[in-house]
C-alpha cells in the first residue's frame, strides 16, 4: 500500500510545480486526484473493515452496551451500570466454568502441540509413503466435530463403552466418565486431542521445511546427535510457528464447546454439577436458557478479556523457548 | 484459523438457524398480504389468513389434516400452518421471544410447550385476552390442570390445551416374570396402589434379580411424586402464586426429593439420565423394569427398544393415580391482526374435532376430555405394548391431575433442581448433602 501511494507522490508533487497556479482555479479536479491517489487505497481495503465493523465491531459494543442492563429478553431492560460484572466476579458458578475451561485447554493442548511436534519430526524424515503418512495426520481434521464428540462419548460410555469394557480387563471398575472433574476432563481433552493433533502436526512440518538444510550438516560435522539437533535447531527455529500455534489453540480452547455439550447429552449444564462446563456453555446457558442477556454479555466480554491475557501469558511465555541456548 | 472454524461451524448453525427463522419469518407478513389460494372465487371478501405456528420434529402438533378440513370448510378464513423448527428450548423459544418483543413476526396462533408456559403466563401484554373472543366457554372440555395453566398473571385466558402426556407406568413383562411378579397389567396395576406400594414391589424385585435397576433414574418418578403433591399443597410447586420462590418451603417438593432418595439408596434405578446412549442401550438390553411413561413415551420406547423387544413392554397405571410429562399449549399473540378469526382457529384445533384429528395423524394424546371419549382415542390399543388400551390409562391419570402454578421460571429451577437430582443418583452429589444444594441451585436459578 505505501508502495503505491509513494510511486503517485512523484508525479503529483511534478505536475503542480510547474503549474501551481493554474491548478489554483482548478480545485475540484485537484481534490479529485488527491483523493484518488490517498483514498484509493483505503478504498480498496475498506471491504474487509465495513464487513468487520457490522459483523464484529458492532456486535462487540452492542454487547458491551446489553452487559451494562439488566437485559432480559422479552423483559425488562433496565440499566444497572457495572452490576452485572461484580455480580459475575462474585459467581462461583462462572469460576468453576473458568477453572473447566482452563483446565481442560492445559491437559489438552500441552500434550497435543508436543506430540504434534514429535508426529512432524518424524514425518519430516525420509519414510516409505511420505506422502500418505502425512495426509493421514490430518483426517481427523475433516470428521465433523460433532461425530467426533458423539462416537467419543460411546467410547466414554459407563456401561458400554469401549474404554470401561478395556480398564476392565485391567480389573478396574466401571468409570462414569460425566460424574468427576478429571474423568470428564480427560475424556473431552482427548476428543480436543484427536480432532486437532494432525493439524498442528502439519503446521510445524510446513515451518521444519524452511529450516536450512546446511544448519544440521554443520551440526552433524560437529558431531550433535538427532536428539540434540532437534531440541538445539529445530525448536528454536520453530518459535514463530510454535507461537502461532500456541496462540490459535488458546482461542479455540478457551472458545470450547461443541465438544464438551455433546459429551453432557446436549445440556448446558456441562454435567450434575458443572464438571465439565466451559466459559462458552455458561455463556449459552445464561443467554438462551435462562434468558438473562446482560447477564450473559458481561460474562462474553469477561471471556474476552481473559483470552486476551492468556494468549498475551502464553506469547511470554513461549518467546523464552529456546533463549537458554 | 482452524481452530476458529470449530468456532465457525458453531456460528454457521445458529446463523442457519436464525436464517431458517428469519426466512419463514419473512412469510408470516407477506402470506398476509397475498390473497390465500383456494378461496372459492364467489367469495366476495378477501379472505383472511391465519398463520399457524409450531414446533418439533416428526409430525409436531400433527396439523396437516386438522388444516386442511378447516380451509375446505372455511374459505374466508384460510389457515397457513408453519412447523418452524423441531427444537423448542434453544431455537423455538428464544425466537418466539423475540418476535413478541419486537411486535412483530409472530404468527397468528403459535404452539407452545409446557416449558414456556410460566415465562408467557408472566407476560400478558403480549397475548390476546381469548375470554373476549367467548373461548371462556371452553373451560369444561379440559382438565384443571390444563385449563389453570392458560390464565395468566393477570387472571385472563391466553392459552388452550393441545396434547398432554399424562403419566403411566411401563414394565417389561418378561423382567416382572422372572422377579416372580405377575404380568398383567390389571394385577401389575394392583401392585402399587401408592408410591410406598411402587417401592416394595421394587424391593422383591431386586432380591429376585440382580444387576437390573427397578427404574430407569430419578426424573419421572419425581415429577409424578412431585405432581401428586402439589394437590395437597395449594397447586404450587417451586413458586408461590405471588412468584416467591419457596423451594425449600413447599413440604411438597421435599416429600418428593425424599422419596427419590429413599429409592435410589434402595438401590432401585438404575442410575441413568434421560436422552443418553446409555439410557437407549440399557432400553434394549433391558437393564431396567420400569419407566414413568407419558403416552409419548410409547413412541420412545418402541422406537428405541426395535422390533427385537415387541411383546416385551406393557402398559400399567402409575401409582397415585395421576400425573402429566409434557404437552403444549395454542395461543393468539396480541400482534395478531386479525385475533378475533386467530381465536376461532384456536377454538377449532383445540376443540374435539381438531385434537383427535392430530391424535390420529401425530399420536398427539388430546387433553380435550371430549376428544378423550372419541372411540378413536378412547379404544386406540397399542400393538407394540401388547395391545394395551393406551386411552383409556392415559385419560384416567389425567383427570384428577392438580392443576399447577408455573411460576415465571419455573422451568430453570425445575431443570436446575432435577440435575441435582440426577447428580445425586448417579453419586457426583452426596445425598447428605442434597437437598441443601438442591435448594441453593433453585435460589440461583431463580435470581
């Protein structure tokens, strides 16, 4: 874009040194090109930020703007300020949605992005059926999400389920996998896991490609092994990738929820006791079952703030990879 | 990016959804304008349309007949009839909501469920008084129960019944024979004049047979406990006729939270929840003997349990005698245009002739006592249940039924104490500790 505006400043700023003074009368016409050679561009972009302002923007603020009201649909809509807000900090209820939905993102997305990035070292080396292997990493990915949670959730199954029916053969009892925070936790972690590892696998295969090959000939001439090449070159050269990654995952794990409400049989309780509900359920529930918008906004927008933080924690911490060496 | 198309995936549905909406919405008004098709042309008026609408999924209020008889017989007021989605609580409601609020949209008659019953009786500046339009005539075609439900806060008619469920008892016939219990279900039906009764017929079961649960869960027998009760206690259940929550004041709710208890501490359900894979495998497999069973329960079952089962299941009375799960109601919004040919409409559906026609079409069972009597209804045996006389079971365990007050959320503090309920069966709640969250839960659903 500056590109453009500064290949048209040469010739504008030619054209009325000779003629200043004509163009003087000219006003209009000199209005016309200016605008032409500064609004242009902005014209050409606009597309995406009118589309931005109606679908995102607008919502964002008109949001806002319900959170500050007692909102109810087809009720009373009365405007009580940050209410809403204290009484959502004081909700054990939104902090137990929080803690699930931070806890189900760190058992889910540690182990998915280090097995991604072990899957993608290995696919990066020289294998009979390269090519298979490594779009076979990403048929998950295809699966709707929602079959996905379905046949997840017979697998979890108490009294049929695959996976009851093999701790059993291990003598241990049968697992109601919905009742306890771990159980549901793990249970939907891996239905996360599944869906998403191939993807972020791929990811860092695309970014391993780019690595100069002569780095790891100069690491093997000084004799490091693969181990050390991986932990010593590789990682370190991923950081961009791995930050993207890291940041994409925490949007959509803090963003959970198709998954989790498949698992409770389409309730938004998120189990007996809220085992398992998201910030995202918890949102739902208060909006569109119990009809309390402003109550719902403002848990939208804390939602909000609190991905912003963490993708801001996660970018910190995930800069310092590979600093030490 | 990928990961926000999890998101967007989410989003395309509710846009879908509200799509779908927004599209039939856009018919409502302009069926309005268009003179109706099939008007007889000597008519000299424009003939009026009335736009009906419902929802659910299958054959929903089972209308198609019902309709067409009407627009045959009345060209001057042609009825369109719009099933808009098959879900009610997430995409039905809300929208109804909306389209009430915003004044228009809504359509002339509109179905709703029990569910949304307290939240409408708690608004009637949005329905048409139908005492105006003579409907308070009615009154002797409907249960108590069903006919207090449609007055609203303000004491006027706004709704009518349609369906309801009433409360029977399903048994598997070859379990009982096995536990050395009878089969009939004239002599099943004598085993448990009371809910007392119900939980010693459960014990000898369960030192007969191991490993299979007397009932399914906690919810149904609740609700119909809970349905008895509410007779004796002044016809309220969570809220009082003023809306104050008296959750933990109603002895009623608690009788009913304390036979649950005692139930599942017996050890006599089989720790299942409604509406999950567990619950329709343990259906086929039989892993429990009976089930808290509306007439459309019959429907859930038959389909669920296959072919395989048939002969296997039977029908009995539930115990008390009474009780209901579900059912809808019709009214006029008060956008309507032409409210008082709405009512008309209304009338009919509601009327004999409407609801045995949607019995016949949908399985719908009337709560119209005359459409009740029909020999249409009143004879329909159920093949499936080894002929059982459905009817007649049916309309016996809804005419004593009390008629209850559904506060203005009602229905998240029912759906908010039930899940303790379930918790606590399935032991993620303590029962020791229970009742008190139950009474917290419903406080927190009702703020």
């Amino acid at each position: 874009m500056s590109l453009h505006v500064d290949a048209g400043h040469v010739p504008s700023r030619a054209a009325p040194s000779r003629g200043r003074r004509h163009e003087h009368r000219n006003g209009p016409r000199r209005f016309l090109s200016w605008l032409d050679l500064r609004a242009t561009p902005y014209m050409f972009v606009s597309p995406y930020f009118i589309l931005f302002a109606i679908f995102g923007l607008f919502p964002l603020l008109f949001t806002l703007w319900v959170s500050l009201h007692k909102w109810q649909l087809a009720g009373e809509k009365t405007f009580i300020g940050l209410e809403n807000y204290t009484k959502l900090l004081a909700d054990e209820k939104f902090w137990n949605a929080v803690g699930n939905t931070v806890g189900i993102f760190l058992i889910a997305t540690v182990p998915q992005l280090l097995i991604a990035l072990l899957l993608a070292n290995a696919l990066n080396k020289k294998l009979r059926g390269r090519l298979f292997l490594r779009l076979g990493v990403l048929v998950p990915l295809i699966t709707s999400v929602v079959a996905v949670a379905v046949v997840f959730t017979q697998l979890y199954g108490r009294d049929y389920g695959v996976v009851n029916w093999i701790l059993s053969l291990f003598g241990v009892e049968n697992v109601h996998w919905q009742n306890a925070k771990w159980s549901s936790w793990v249970a939907i972690a891996t239905m996360v896991d599944w869906r998403w590892t191939g993807y972020n696998a791929i990811v860092y295969l695309a970014a391993m490609q780019t690595i100069p090959k002569d780095l790891y000939e100069a690491a093997s001439i000084d004799g490091a092994g693969p181990r050390r090449q991986f932990w010593g070159i590789t990682v370190p050269m991923l950081k961009p990738t791995i930050v993207f990654t890291v940041i994409v995952s925490t949007i959509g794990g803090f963003t959970l929820f198709a998954e989790p409400v498949m698992f409770g049989s389409g309730l938004m309780t998120g189990g007996t006791t809220g085992q398992f509900q998201t910030v995202a359920m918890f949102i739902v529930k208060k909006g569109f079952r119990d009809f309390e918008y402003g109550y719902a906004a403002a848990a939208a927008w804390v939602l909000f703030l609190l991905i912003l933080l963490s993708a801001l924690i996660n970018f910190a911490l995930v800069r310092g990879i590979g600093r030490s060496k | 990016m990928i990961h926000s198309s999890r998101r967007g995936r989410m989003l395309a549905a509710a846009a879908l959804a509200t799509l779908t909406l927004g599209v039939t919405a856009a018919c409502g008004p302009d069926d309005d304008a268009k003179p109706a098709e099939g008007g007889s042309g000597a008519a000299a008026a424009e003939p009026v349309t009335i736009t009906l609408q419902t929802f659910g999924g299958g054959k929903n209020f089972g209308y198609d007949e019902a309709v067409k008889t009407w627009n045959a017989a009345h060209p001057d007021i042609q009825v369109t009839y719009v099933n808009l989605t098959d879900r009610f609580e997430d995409t039905y409601l809300p929208q109804m909501l909306q389209w009430l609020e915003s004044g228009s949209g809504a359509g002339d008659v509109i179905g709703m469920d029990e569910g949304g019953m307290g939240l409408m009786a708690a608004r009637p500046q949005y329905f048409a008084d139908l005492g105006q339009y003579g409907l308070e005539s009615r009154k002797a075609d409907f249960p108590e129960y069903k006919w207090n439900t449609g007055i609203n806060k303000d004491g006027k008619l706004f709704a009518l019944g349609t369906d309801i469920g009433g409360m029977a008892m399903c048994y598997r016939r070859d379990l009982f024979e096995k536990a050395g219990l009878p089969t009939d279900r004239e002599e099943v039906s004598k085993l448990w004049p009371d809910w007392n009764a119900f939980m010693e017929t459960g014990k000898k079961f369960a030192a007969k047979i191991k490993g299979v649960g007397f009932v399914d869960g906690a919810n149904t027998v609740y609700n119909s406990v809970l349905s008895q009760e509410t007779g004796k206690n002044g016809n309220v259940t969570y809220f009082d006729k003023d809306n104050n929550l008296i959750v933990d004041k109603n002895p009623g709710v608690k009788a009913s939270f304390d036979y649950v208890q005692a139930l599942s501490k017996a050890g006599l359900t089989a720790k299942l929840r409604s509406w999950t894979e567990e619950w329709n495998t343990a259906m086929q497999k039989g892993q429990f003997a009976t089930m808290g069973c509306p007439s459309w329960m019959l429907g859930v079952i038959s389909g669920t349990s296959g072919e395989g089962n048939a002969g296997k299941w039977d029908v009995a009375a539930v115990p008390g005698g009474s009780g209901n799960w579900g059912g809808s109601w019709l009214m006029v919004p008060a956008q309507s245009k032409h409210p008082k040919e709405a009512a008309e409409v209304l009338s009919y559906l509601t009327g004999k002739e409407g609801e045995v026609a949607a019995f016949k079409e949908g399985g719908n069972f009337p709560s119209n006592i005359q459409a009740q009597q029909d020999p249409a209804v009143a004879d329909a045996k159920n093949a499936y249940f080894n002929d059982a006389p459905s009817g007649p079971i049916f309309s016996a365990s809804v005419a004593k039924l009390a008629p209850v007050f559904f506060g203005e959320k009602h229905a998240q503090v029912k759906a908010a104490v039930e899940e303790v309920l379930v918790g606590a069966d399935q032991g993620s709640i303590k029962w020791d500790e229970a009742w008190q969250r139950f009474v917290d839960e419903g406080v927190k659903a009702a703020d």
